[in-house]
C-alpha cells in the first residue's frame, strides 16, 4: 500500500464539507447556521449532533465526543480504518481502488481466482437456461425466488465434463496447461483414468452454491446432491491456496451491513441454514463451514459486534460445535446466547415449521449458551456422594474456565456449586475455582454444612472496619477483561485537548504515572512532543490530523474530537490550570488505588492459610490509609 496515495484520499475527503459526507449515512438539517443531525450513537430525538464545516467536526452534546467524517464513519459502520475509507469513496462515487493499490497477486493465485469466477458464471448460465429440471425442482422444494438465486448466484453443474472443456477452450497452450494445473490443484477437476478426455469435472449433477471471502470474491464452492443415490450429499471444495473452510463464514458479505446496522451476528452451520434464515429476514446470520470456527472468523466478526448468537443443528455434532464456538469467544471475553430450536433438526426445518415470528420469539428469549451447556450437564438425581458432586463441579469449572477469574465465571461457579447441594461459602468455591485455572489441584470442599470457623488471633488490625471491611466510600466499577478508559482519564484527556496549556507544565508529566491506559498515555505523550513543535495556532489544524491516524482507537479520537470542538484561543489563569490538575491526579491516584485494593481482595479470598489471610488484610489496610490520605488532600504524601 502507498502511504502517499491514502494521504491523497484522506486530504480529499477533508476538502468535502463533513455536512455533505454525514448526510450520506443520516438525516442532516440546516437551522440558521448551524447544521445539525440526530445522533445515532444514542436514543435521540431532538437533534443534539452539531456539525461544523468550517472547523471540519462534529460534536454530540449528549454523549461528549466528535471528530472528523472519517470516525464518524468508523463508529456508525463500525469498520477498521481502511474500509471506512472505501465505504465513503463508495457513497461519494470515488474509486478507493485509484488510492489503495493492493499487492499484485501471484500468477497462481490470479489464474485460481479467474477460473473460480469463471467457473461461478459459467454454473449460473447453465440454471439460467430452465433446462435442467433439478435445478427448478430444488428451488421450488426449498422455497427460494428467483432474487434469493441471484442474489447467492446459485448455479448447476451438469453431468459431463462442462469446467474442463471451458479450461480446454482457451487458446494459448502455455496457459491452458497452467490453468489445468490450478484447476486441478483447486479440486475442480480430477486426472481421468478412461475416456478420451484427460480430466473430468469434481461437480456433476449438483446444485452449485458459490462460497465468497468476506470482499466478495468467489474462493470455492460448495454443491448439493440432486439424486438419491449420489454420495456424499454435500460436497465442498478442498482446501487450497485459496479456499480454507474454517476460516470461512459463508454470506457474511451479505450479511455485513445487517449486522452492523443491528449489531448482532446469528451464526448457523449450513449454508441452506444462512439462506433459509435470511429469506425470512434474518440477514444478520452467517454459516459456520461444518463445524468448526477459525480465528480468522473470529477476527473478522468481532470488529463489527460482540453479540453473538448460536443457531446451530439440534443433534449432538451441532451441541459439540456449539460448546467449541462458545469457548472461543468466552476467550475474548463475549458470551453468545442461545437460540433453543426445540424437536426440530436445524434452523431451516424450524422456519419451515413454525416460521418466522416463532423464532424471532426464541431469539428474544435467548440465554446465554454457558447456562444451557451447565443445564445439560447437571444430572436428573444429583449424587449422594460428595467425591462425585466435586467430580461434577471440576467439569463445570472447566466449562467457565475460558472466562478466567471473570465475575461472570465466579457467579457461576458459585450458584451451581449450590445446584450440586455443596454447602461450602462462597469464598471457599472462589478460592478452588483460582485453584483450577492456576493447574492445582483444589482443597477440599465441604459436601455438608460446615462449622462456624475460629480464629487463633488477637483480632483485626486497629481501625478495620468490622462491619464492612471492604466498604469503599466510592463506586468501583467492575474488572474487565480489557483495560477500558475511565471515566477521570477521560476527562484528563478532554481537558488536555481543550486547554493544551496543560500539557506544558511539569505536574502534567507527573500524572501520566498515574494513567493506566497505555492509549491514553501515548495519546497524551504525543500532544505533549506536538506543543514543544508547533506554534500555537497551529494546534488545532495538528490535532485535528490526528483524527485520521490509524494507530489509535475511535474511543480515543472520540473522546479528543469532542474536546477539540469546544477549544477556544483562550488561556487558563495559572491558578485555574494548577487547581484542575490537582483536582485530576488525585482521582487518578484514588482509581489506582482502588484497583490495587481489588487485587488485593482477591489475594484475601485465595489465602491457604491465616499468615496469607493477614497478610492481605494488613496491605488492604496500608491501601486505606493511602486512600484516606489521597482524599484529604494535595499535601499529604501517598
């Protein structure tokens, strides 16, 4: 890619007025001289997103961000930077292909995609031409218009030999011998052992469903039996150079913008399952190819939602798919729901049964897949014995484990330690449940109702808080898997954008120690080597390039947009600037300490023994202290 091709396109959309750009994608309206939109990133009726052509911003008063058409564009479509570029050239009739010249292909890899399409068009004119009667049997069987056909380009291999002889037609020898090679190497066509004829064709009498990658290019087939007696049933592409089938998700090119626009993803397991569900206006589905999910799905779901929902076939392949798919994206911290499709075999039977309000009434009362998993395993009668209800709960915290020491694997551990009829607190399952995940084997837990422990101490270290002892004067948010941005480093960083005399001053550097945001730190740091550079009237034409470059997250440039557009030319008096520093670092200091108090509740939870207990309870005690001193003021030392 030539960096200096995108800088073009990046300039050129800055030159259009961001009014123009925003109307592409929402109801924009001029009042006086402003111009104004409803904001779609919240319920809004009365327009509260303000756009300024001049300073080339937006602004929603309501959720405090902004920025330039470009993130705008990435966080309405939720789209990486590139296909954010491409989505505004496809609404302004530019060519994105004039700025971004992808790698040229390998000649093998152009000849594969050539023969793929050609091979593509060439199914399709053939069930075009009404003369195969399996063809329009299938259609009529199944329910789908001539728009669901064209749409999926849907096509019919003959019986014979019609790929091989399109391959045998091309004119220049040298080629036609390399496209055999490909086509062969493609599983398109096989060497033949009779006949006059060197290869013959892999599909025959088959109803042809092309597969796409998520571009849009045709990468290999997948075909249907149209007789009783032909085996297998479903026959698919070999994997290839270019055709991969756990990394596929068929129809997510046409699913894409669906899922955006209602940010939820239903996976299926078949491609007739994907079809069936988007005919009956589902088209936010995607099929999984056989069972199984590849990163590279994973990779590419994920930036578009984080609400999955399983659909798959209600058998025990389909249950076994489910808990491998479910794993992996307990893994990045997302728990699917599932939808429960009752006596009927897979998605395309219930539709057909039942229809569409019917499952649309199951997706609204879909539960998470985790619980139904755990449902499944708990036994009709549950054991008397206690080694096999502990036998049980291992198995259950193998389930949780891919959600880590998460308050949603913690919850759950605790409640069906309950459901197992173990009478051990909390605390005590929590603490076996850490064991698990660290590889250890678990202490005992108590399979009837335990005696009220002693303890061999004097008692609490003086000033703990016997009621309570975890009792925080504010509100502590819970522990994500990913480090977010806080609510103070978000105003740090709204400040600093807005008042970059900030950023100059010593006690600035001094709270970056204190940010736990490594985005925002760098964010901070840059803005900080950009004042040493530039002159002041510069500043805001250099923050505002900063909202196209791609190495931050649109959280960040939302947040710094939405400072900018409030910036004024006006100074803070020192005593001002000093105060709201002041007033930042020290929640910054109460938000560290506070996370270091919640590892340390955890560390209390897990103890083996009272050394451990005390320990803990003496440091938790020290991070009081240290918060007690924060909050009574500057001149206290920490």
């Amino acid at each position: 890619m030539s960096a200096g091709t995108i800088d073009e396109l990046k300039s050129r959309i800055k030159d259009v007025p961001v009014s123009e750009i925003l109307s592409r994608y929402v109801h924009v309206v001029k009042k006086g001289t402003q111009t104004q939109a409803v904001c779609p990133f919240h319920d809004d009726h009365d327009p509260s997103l303000t756009i300024n052509d001049q300073r080339g911003m937006w602004f929603c008063f309501v959720d405090n961000m902004g920025g330039d058409a470009i993130r705008f564009v990435m966080l309405y479509r939720k789209l990486e930077f590139l296909d954010a570029l491409k989505d505004i050239c496809d609404k302004l009739g530019w060519n994105f292909n004039d700025y971004h010249q992808e790698k040229k292909a390998s000649p093998k890899v152009e000849m594969g995609k050539k023969l793929l399409t050609n091979g593509m068009k060439l199914f399709k004119k053939i069930a075009e031409t009404g003369q195969y009667q399996p063809f329009q049997d299938f259609l009529k069987n199944r329910g789908l218009s001539e728009e669901i056909a064209k749409n999926y380009q849907l096509g019919y291999a003959p019986n014979g030999t019609v790929f091989f002889d399109y391959i045998s037609s091309i004119k220049n020898e040298k080629e036609r011998n390399f496209a055999i090679s490909i086509a062969q190497e493609l599983g398109m066509i096989k060497p033949s052992t009779f006949g006059n004829k060197s290869h013959y064709d892999t599909f025959r009498d088959r109803i042809i469903f092309p597969i796409w990658d998520h571009f849009g290019q045709v990468i290999g087939f997948t075909s249907r039996a149209t007789q009783d007696d032909q085996k297998p049933k479903y026959l698919n592409s070999i994997d290839s150079f270019l055709f991969s089938k756990k990394d596929l998700l068929y129809g997510l090119h046409l699913a894409k913008n669906s899922i955006r626009e209602r940010d939820q993803v239903i996976l299926v397991e078949g491609n007739m399952d994907q079809v069936a569900m988007f005919k009956n206006g589902f088209e936010n589905t995607v099929a999984i190819m056989g069972v199984a999910l590849g990163d590279r799905s994973l990779t590419r779901l994920l930036p578009i939602t984080k609400n999955i929902v399983l659909c798959l076939d209600n058998d025990k392949a389909g249950q076994k798919a489910g808990e491998r798919i479910n794993a992996q994206f307990m893994e990045k911290g997302i728990t699917p729901l599932f939808i429960d499709l009752g006596e009927h075999k897979d998605p395309d039977d219930f539709l057909n049964a039942e229809g569409r309000n019917a499952l649309a009434k199951r997706l609204e009362d879909a539960k998470p897949f985790i619980d139904i998993q755990l449902e499944r395993m708990l036994p009709g009668e549950i054991p008397e014995l206690a080694e096999r209800k502990l036998e049980l709960l291992n198995q259950i915290f193998e389930v949780l484990s891919p959600l880590k020491d998460s308050l949603s694997a913690t919850e759950r551990a605790v409640s069906w330690a309950k459901k197992l009829g173990l009478h051990s607190d909390s605390s005590t399952i929590i603490r076996n449940y850490s064991e698990y995940l660290k590889g250890h084997k678990p202490q005992q837990l108590q399979a009837s109702p335990p005696v009220a422990p002693t303890m061999d101490i004097d008692g609490p270290p003086p000033g703990w808080n016997e009621e309570n002892p975890f009792a925080d004067e504010i509100y502590e948010e819970r522990v994500e898997i990913e480090r977010r941005i806080t609510a103070v480093e978000t105003r740090l960083l709204q400040n600093l954008v807005q008042h970059p005399e900030l950023l100059l001053l010593d006690e600035t550097a001094e709270l970056l120690d204190f940010v736990g945001n490594d985005e925002v730190k760098g964010y901070i740091l840059r803005l900080r080597e950009l004042m040493y550079e530039i002159d002041e009237s510069e500043y805001p034409s250099i923050v505002n390039s900063l909202m196209s470059d791609e190495q931050y997250s649109a959280e960040v440039i939302a947040i710094a947009g939405g400072a900018l557009y409030k910036y004024r030319e006006t100074s803070l008096n020192e005593k001002v600037a000093q105060k709201m520093i002041e007033d930042i670092k020290k929640k910054l200091q109460i938000e560290q300490l506070l996370e270091e108090k919640k590892l340390l509740k955890q560390k209390h939870l897990s103890a083996q023994n009272k050394e451990e207990q005390m320990e803990a309870l003496t440091q938790l005690m020290e991070i009081d202290k240290k918060l007690a001193q924060v909050r009574r003021g500057p001149n206290t030392k920490v």
